[in-house]
C-alpha cells in the first residue's frame, strides 16, 4: 500500500491507472464477444440502425469525447476524475480496437490487415503502462538534478531524442519510433540502424548504394523470418484468426 500511495496517488497517477484498466479490459471484453458473435455463439449480435451496421467505434468516439472533455474539466483529483478516466479508458478500447477499419475505411475487421488493430492496443497498453511506472515522454526523467536545473542542456536532451525518434520513423521502424520517444536508447538503437528496403530514408539514401539497399533487405528478411510468424500468432491468439473474406469499403456502406 506504501508504493501506491508514494508512486500512484501521491503524483496524481490514479486516474491515468484507470484508465489503463478500462482501456485494457473493455478491449479484451470486446474482442471475446466480436469472437462469439462471429461464431454464432451467445446472445450477443451486430447492431444496426436503418440496415446500417453501426460499429463500435462510433459509441467509443463519443465515449473518448465525453472522458476526455471530463478529465479536462475534472483536474487529477477527486470523483469526477477518476470518472471521467474510467469513461475515457472504455471509448479509447473501443475506437482502437476498429483502429483497422480507420485507417483503410473498410470493415477489414476480420482480415489481415484488421492485425494493426491488436498492434496498436497492444502499443497503446504498453506505452501508457510505462508512462505509469515513471518514465516521461522524450527521456527527461533521464536527467540528473543538475541537468535538472540547466535548462539548455534539458532542451538539448529532449530534441536528440527526438531527432532519433524521428530517424528511426523514416527508416520504417514505426514500433521502435514510438517507443523510443519514451526509452531514448532505444530511438538512438533504431536511428544507427539500417533502414527498411522500404521505407523512404531507403528511397532516398541507398538508391546510388547497392551493397547498403541489399544488405537492408537482407537484414529484413531474416527480421522478419524470424518474428513475423511469432507476432501473426500472438495476434491471432489475442484478437482473433483473419478469414480470407474481402473487405467492403464503407463508402458503400
């Protein structure tokens, strides 16, 4: 009870581990009754309004909105808070968990490219998870309490960051982009790195560079000989096996 008090309620943390819970659990719970109702099973079913299918990222937009707007208004302390947490932690489970069908504006829910979904709950949950445990965006905990006091050196610090970060994006590593804005190491690991064949650092630095553009491909080969089958498994088990079935855009919806 000492470390939560000292590390969760103390800093105002409560509301931000609320939620992470609702975010976490309200996509678990979701995707076990998308799972039922695309087997048949259960009393559960698809809702629809005037023959149109209404997915659930529409009440989680609205969820998002209504706890996001609370917590503004709310402050880090007190009932309303923690409310408007917990309402906020179930709309932004709801609106990622359709993340796939977003981006593509297609119902790919239960294709493929409906995996992106899972990857980003998956970022999502760890990334706030480490904000949780004390690490601040851009590395600054990091510092020192004589960095602390020296502004320019914390400017610095928190601008290489983000130039690694930024490197490692345009070199196709989105994962290791993302993560490193919170873990400097890791965006300076993924900035010295090759880039993907791919990706448009690829395009523009290793055109005139054959031996650099077949070692990147060769190196992402084997990358993903090693882990894509590993990540396709861990996202089946967790959000659900893809079907073959194309997807239908939504503009005809």
């Amino acid at each position: 009870m000492g470390w939560f008090e000292r590390n969760i309620m103390e800093p105002g943390k409560l509301p931000l581990l609320l939620a992470l819970i609702s975010f976490v659990l309200t996509f678990l719970i979701t995707r076990v009754i998308t799972r039922l109702i695309r087997a048949g099973k259960g009393p559960f079913g698809n809702v629809s309004s005037g023959g149109v299918h209404v997915h659930h990222v529409v009440p989680g937009v609205i969820l998002t909105l209504v706890g996001g707007f609370g917590a503004v208004a709310g402050g880090q302390y007190g009932f309303g808070s923690a409310l408007a947490a917990v309402i906020f932690g179930i709309g932004a489970g709801l609106v990622l968990d359709e993340f796939a069908l977003v981006l593509h504006l297609a119902d790919v829910y239960w294709t493929p490219d409906g995996r992106k979904s899972v990857e980003m709950v998956v970022l999502t949950a760890s990334l706030v998870g480490l904000l949780l445990i004390g690490f601040s965006p851009l590395g600054v905990n990091d510092l020192n309490e004589d960095q602390q006091q020296n502004r320019a050196v914390a400017l610095v610090t928190v601008l290489a960051n983000f130039l690694f970060a930024l490197i490692a994006l345009f070199k196709g590593k989105v994962r290791l982009a993302v993560l490193g804005v919170i873990i400097p190491l890791v965006a300076l690991v993924a900035a010295v790195r090759l880039a993907r064949p791919t990706s448009p650092w690829a395009r523009r630095f290793y055109r005139n560079r054959p031996r650099a553009r077949a070692k990147s491909g060769l190196r992402a080969y084997h990358h993903d000989r090693r882990w894509v089958a590993p990540s396709r498994a861990f996202h089946d088990w967790l959000g659900g096996a893809p079907d073959s079935e194309p997807a239908r855009s939504l503009e005809r919806r």
